[in-house]
C-alpha cells in the first residue's frame, strides 16, 4: 500500500472498448495493493470492473484536455482502459501508483503469493499433484528397454534449467550425459520430450552445440547415437533446428552453432527458420496496432496484416510441428529438436509435434499436461518472456501467445478433433501473464522450488478443471476419426487466419452476438431431444408407414426454428 498516493478518485469516466462499450461510464476509480477498481456510480446497476496490476503492460498520460486529465492503461490481454479523471494532480498520482504498481521488483509483490481462497494446507497441495508428468511418459510406455529415467540432474547438479526428473536413451551413462552437457548451450543436454508407441522413434529436445567453426565432443556425438540406437527401426535421426540457418551460422563466431554432419555420422541436419524473439515482439505489437485500428478500410487492415508478419510466424511454427510428427509417425525417425538456448523456438515445435501426433494432448486434460511438460518444467522462462517482475523489455515475447495461437488455427482446421474451444485457450493465455497462480511463476523448475511456490500459492488447474463446461467443444466426439491418430493440417498461406477472439479489442459497432459454440451447444441438446423422441415415439409396423407426431420434426426444421434459436439472421457469421 505504500505506492498508492491517492486511493480514491471519484467522478472518474471510464471506457471500456473491449465490452464495445461506446459511452464512458461515470463513477470512483478504487486503487488496492493488486487491482484497480472502478464501481459505476449509477445505483441500479453499480457494475464493477476490475481490473489486476499485473495485467497491465503499460500506462499511458496523454495530453490533459478540457473535461479532465486522460489515463490509458494497456493490458496484456489486448483490453485498452480509457479514464478520465477530473482534477489533474489526482491524475498524476493515479498515473505515478500505477506504473509502480504494475511493475513489480520481486515475486512477493505478486498476486499469487497473497491470493488466499478458502482452502485448507491439504487441498492446495492436493491441486499441485492435479498433473502428474510421470503418469504422462507411463502413458506413453516410458520406462521401457529403450529409454530409462536419470538421476544426472538430480538437485539440478547437470543443468540447472531442467527439470531434476528425465528420461534419456537406456545406453547414454552418466559420463555421456555430462559431457554431453558441457557441450550444449546452458548444459541443456538431449532428453526425451515425447515418445511415439507405435513406430518406437522419439522426439528429444536440447540447446545448440558449442561446436564454433570446427569443435567436437565425442560424448555428445555418443550421445546423439544412442538417441538414434534407441530407435531400432532406423539407422539416422533428424536434427531440427528451428531457426534460420543465417541466425545459426552467426552464433558459430560466438563458439555456438549446430551440428558439424561430418561429425555427426548419424544425423540429417533440418533448419526451420522460426525468427528470435526480437522479431516476434515487434511482429505481435503490430498486429496488435492493427487491432486498434479505427474505422480502417479492407487496404489498410490487409496491408497491416502482411506488414506485421504474425501469420508467417505462426506458419512457420506450425511448419516445425508437421516436419517432426511426419518423421515421427510416417518415416519411424526420432527426431531431436533445438534452437539456441531450447526453451523458446523448441518448446514450441515439440508441443506443436505432440499435438499432432497424440490425440490426449487435443483434450482438456491432456493440453494442461503438455503446457507442464514442454514449457514448466523444460524451463520455458515464463517470467522474462512475459515481465512478470520489472526487468529488460528485450527478454520479454510472446513465445506462448504463438503456441495458443497454433492450436487454434489447428482447431480451425480441425473443429471435431479437440476436446476444448477458444476459451480455454484465451484463459490459459491470460492466467500465463496475470500471475493469479503460481504455475508460471520463474523461469525453471529449480527457481519455483527455491521459491516454495507449493506451499506458497495455488495451481491453476484444478479450477480450470472445475470449469471445463465452460471451456468444451461442443463438436469433439472422442470415437470420430478425425480425433483419433495423426493431424496433417495444410500450411499454406490461405488457410490460416487472424486470431479475432484474442485480438479484436477495438470498438464494436454491433451488439455482442451469440458465440457459435454456444449456438452448437444449443443445436446439439435439442438433436438430442429430437433423437430421443423419434426413438420413443416413431415405431414403423412391419409393411406399414411412420407416424408423424404434429409440433415434432416438421416443425422443428423450419428455417424460422433456426432464426428464432439465434435470435437473429446469423447468415453472415459463415464468412471469415
């Protein structure tokens, strides 16, 4: 409490333009230690909006005009807060609390760490024990005669961004793994990601090799064979790396680099072309400006579109995944998958290539297990990437948002093959930048246990479980065949779209309409109810004819039933 100089403002205007709110709402603007508060003044409604400190990304001070003092406030879910304060020293000390605010300097100053809903000490660490990644590789046949856990990293003594549990190929020793380790970017040595039952390959993960122009290291060429003698229907692996390969020949100045094939006997070394995370910032913040466009025309939307490169990025992504689950499942060929540190660009394909391969990872469960695999406890640097403390801007960007942003084009592609819809995603994507709970808190593993965040906080998925109703697909049938084995979406250019359900925070100009999930949903209760009363009520004699019930199906399947259930003509919503 001691960054809030002015804890109450009231006659504060406020708009919020992705409501489609259209005329600014007057009440008192409410500063706490974790949100900020606006209560409408209007006593019949009295509606609240709150809004927390640590999902504001930025806090504007326009130019003061006659009504009052102006205040933006940007959020990392793409809301945009406009307020309008009356007195202007009441606005500077609300624009001084608020960047202080939303710009903590240490994890204690986090949400999570003094959220308290009423449960006991025994059910917060029940909700940890809610994703069991050991269940997951047991799932998956893993320990077998092929692949074996570790015990190198215990206490993070190999690497120290790892997690302390790995499985790695059954005739790599412990020498093979250190050595292997000293010579891969922040020790992150190769170790199983996923493994594939049905054609024995794998997909393993790992930094790039300290390799320079001409460096070698017969533990991690011994290493990289036993991945591949791991597979016993191949004789090769595939190397992805998944940046460009100008990107990966100029870190060899710098001592790094990627595999030398003439070292490395074994391998077939595949570039991707994913961009750094420089790129994708300034990708994201221009598609994000074109969002916020105002009464844009088709030239400037599409212009902007291309301009900022987002879909070429996501495409390139998605490129990744296909490379690998196609080599995994069709070719029989393990695959190890890198980028220069392994965290960013290579948590990406590999969730990417289990979504693909793996229809568990396509259901509500089995996504909250990937995202703790791939991304938690590989060591996904989840509060650089997204600035959960006050640090270097240029560490931070949207290395997840990508992922999310993958799976929903996949689900475009794909409607009766995933277990959830749209919302699931854009709350997990929300729950990844508010630090409401303490999932993605740190960088690695290592960091959460030294912060005690078990004991300190909350895991975010036994509520999202709680709430799975409101995150279902209401086309998903798990026996359909196009949720059973393999995706292989199409990549190119023109099947891909602009996320409009994460972005499109602009100003509406129409009344918000029903959500075609909820419209199916509709649709689907009332076939069933159809179904069951044909069932009971139409019985068809041998050599004789239906009977037909008034006020049953003809009446139902009438053009105005549909318009009715929608409230509207909902002709237009089949275009993108």
């Amino acid at each position: 409490m001691e960054h809030i100089r002015t804890p109450k403002v009231e006659n504060v205007r406020l708009l919020d333009r992705s409501s489609g709110q259209r005329k600014a709402s007057v009440g008192t603007l409410y500063l706490s230690a974790t949100h900020t508060i606006f209560v409408e003044s209007n006593p019949e409604t009295r509606k609240e909006t709150w809004v927390l400190h640590s999902m504001v990304s930025s806090v504007e001070r326009p130019p003061t005009i006659p009504a009052g003092s102006q205040l933006i406030l940007r959020c990392k879910d793409f809301r945009v807060f406009h307020i309008l304060i009356p007195q202007d020293r009441d606005c500077m000390d609300v624009h001084t609390s608020l960047v202080r605010l939303s710009r903590p300097e240490k994890y204690s100053e986090l949400y999570c760490l003094s959220f308290n809903p009423s449960v006991n000490k025994e059910e917060r660490e029940e909700s940890w024990n809610f994703i069991d990644l050991m269940a997951d590789y047991k799932r998956m046949g893993v320990p077998n005669n092929l692949w074996v856990t570790t015990a190198a990293n215990s206490e993070y003594r190999v690497c120290d961004t790892y997690p302390s549990e790995l499985f790695v190929p059954k005739s790599a020793t412990p020498a093979i793994i250190v050595g292997s380790s000293r010579f891969r970017s922040r020790g992150r040595f190769p170790a199983l990601a996923y493994f594939h039952q049905d054609t024995l390959a794998a997909v393993c993960r790992c930094s790039q090799p300290l390799s320079g122009f001409s460096g070698r290291c017969q533990e991690d060429e011994m290493m990289l064979q036993a991945v591949m003698k791991s597979n016993p229907g191949s004789d090769y692996i595939y190397v992805v790396d998944t940046r460009p390969k100008l990107n990966a020949m100029a870190n060899r100045a710098a001592g790094k680099g990627y595999e030398n094939e003439d070292h490395y006997t074994n391998i077939k070394l595949q570039f991707i072309g994913i961009e750094n995370i420089h790129v994708m910032r300034s990708s994201q913040q221009k598609i994000i400006d074109v969002g916020e466009m105002r009464s844009q025309s088709m030239t400037d939307f599409l212009w902007g579109l291309e301009n900022s490169g987002w879909l070429k990025h996501i495409k390139a992504i998605l490129d990744a995944g296909v490379f690998i689950s196609r080599a995994v499942a069709d070719e029989g060929i393990s695959v190890l998958v890198h980028c220069s540190d392994g965290w960013d660009r290579t948590a990406q394909a590999c969730s990417v290539a289990s979504i693909l391969l793996d229809p568990f990872y396509r259901t509500t469960k089995g996504l909250m297990v990937l995202i703790e695999r791939d991304w938690v406890s590989f060591g996904h640097k989840f509060s650089h990437r997204y600035a959960h403390l006050d640090g270097d801007p240029k560490e931070v960007s949207p290395v997840i948002d990508q992922f999310l942003e993958c799976v929903w084009q996949l689900s475009e592609q794909f409607p009766c093959a995933f277990e959830f819809n749209e919302r699931f995603l854009i709350a997990i994507h929300t729950h990844v930048y508010s630090c409401h709970f303490g999932n993605f808190l740190g960088n690695c593993q290592k960091e959460r246990r030294d912060m005690r965040l078990r004991e300190r906080s909350h895991s975010v998925w036994p509520q999202m479980w709680k709430d799975r109703a409101e995150y279902t697909n209401p086309l998903y049938k798990a026996e359909m065949s196009q949720t059973q084995g393999v995706l292989r979406p199409n990549t190119t250019p023109y099947c891909f779209k602009m996320w409009k359900g994460l972005y499109n925070h602009m100003e509406k100009s129409s009344p918000p309409r029903q959500s075609p999930a909820d419209f199916l949903s509709a649709v689907r209760e009332e076939s069933q109810q159809l179904e069951e009363e044909l069932t009971n009520h139409q019985e068809v004699p041998p050599g004789g004819t239906a009977h037909h019930h008034p006020g049953s199906r003809q009446e139902d399947s009438s053009p105005d039933r549909t318009t009715n259930h929608m409230g509207e003509d909902h002709s237009s919503e089949e275009e993108d």
